[in-house]
C-alpha cells in the first residue's frame, strides 16, 4: 500500500485520491488498507515516518565508529545526502511540507533527537546547545529546499561539502557520546 500510495502520489494530489484507488494499485481491498490505517493520511504518515527512520539511520552511521569528528567533515554528512538523493521524490514531499503539515518539523526533529541524545559539541560556546541544534538543524533545511528546488541537479557529494563548510563556520567538532 505504501508504494502504491507513493506511485499514485506521482500524478495526482493527495487530495485528489480515493482509498479504492490505493488498494486498487496495491491490489489489496479496503477491508485490508482500514485494518492497517484510518485514511490516506495516516498511510502517508506511516511512509514518512520509515523514510525518517533511514534517515536517522544514516545519519548515525555518518559518525558511525567515530570518537570526534570535525564539522567540516564532508563523510559525516554525505549519507545524509545519499539518503535524501536515493529518495528524492518522497523527501520532496517531507521537506516540501506541502502533502503531509508539519512534515518539515519532523524532518527536523528526527534530525535533532540523535543530535541532542548522541552527540556533544568539543568545544565550550556562548550559546545554548539547544538553541544552536534549532538553527543549524533549521538552517539545513533550508539547504535540503534548495537543493530539492533545484531538482537535485547538484550531486550529493558536492551538496556534503558545502554543508560542511556551512557547519564549520558555526562550530568545531563533536563528541559522540
């Protein structure tokens, strides 16, 4: 049901689809889509909650068998980027905010919560900890945006490295705990 969801969501509005159009697609019956989900919105919650789920996955394993690493380490955030590229229609729709409302927080969110729990800045700051994981998880948004509106024309790697050198303007490096 969610690849069908999302291969409908392709060439129409959400709103514009009927759950018989779904599990005509899945070929499944309603019996079965209402055992699992209320409406379309809740299988569409369920598809970008496992998208942000790899998401937090590879973003662990960018700092993966790590003790420090340097902001402007460009491998901690190119499996961010890979991720984010090897999904692009669904991360569209979740950074986009457009389909699912508050979509961007929980990309951000699920960003911040391994941040905040699995990772300690080196060096001391002025600012609060939290108020510097808002505006860098926040600011990258708005990175990830520009790159979707660009249709993802700038490789992965390259979008890394000047993530990397956003980051190393803004701090040093991290501890993971």
């Amino acid at each position: 049901m969610k690849t069908a969801l999302l291969d409908l969501l392709e060439q129409k509005y959400l709103h514009e689809l009927s759950i018989t159009e779904v599990t005509k697609e899945a070929d499944c019956n309603r019996v079965t889509f209402y055992s699992h989900y209320r409406d379309l919105n809740a299988l569409l919650e369920a598809i970008v909650a496992d998208h942000l789920d790899g998401l937090t996955a590879h973003f662990r394993k960018s700092f993966e068998g790590r003790e420090r690493f340097s902001s402007t380490d460009v491998e901690r955030h190119l499996p961010i980027f890979e991720y984010i590229y090897q999904n692009q229609f669904i991360f569209s729709l979740i950074i986009k905010g457009e389909v699912l409302p508050g979509s961007q927080n929980l990309f951000c969110e699920s960003l911040m919560r391994v941040s905040t729990i699995e990772l300690k800045l080196e060096e001391e700051t002025d600012i609060e900890i939290p108020t510097l994981n808002y505006f860098v998880t926040y600011g990258s948004l708005g990175f990830f945006l520009y790159w979707i509106n660009q249709n993802f024309s700038t490789p992965p790697e390259a979008m890394a490295e000047k993530l990397a050198v956003l980051h190393g303007k803004m701090y040093g490096g991290a501890i993971v705990l």
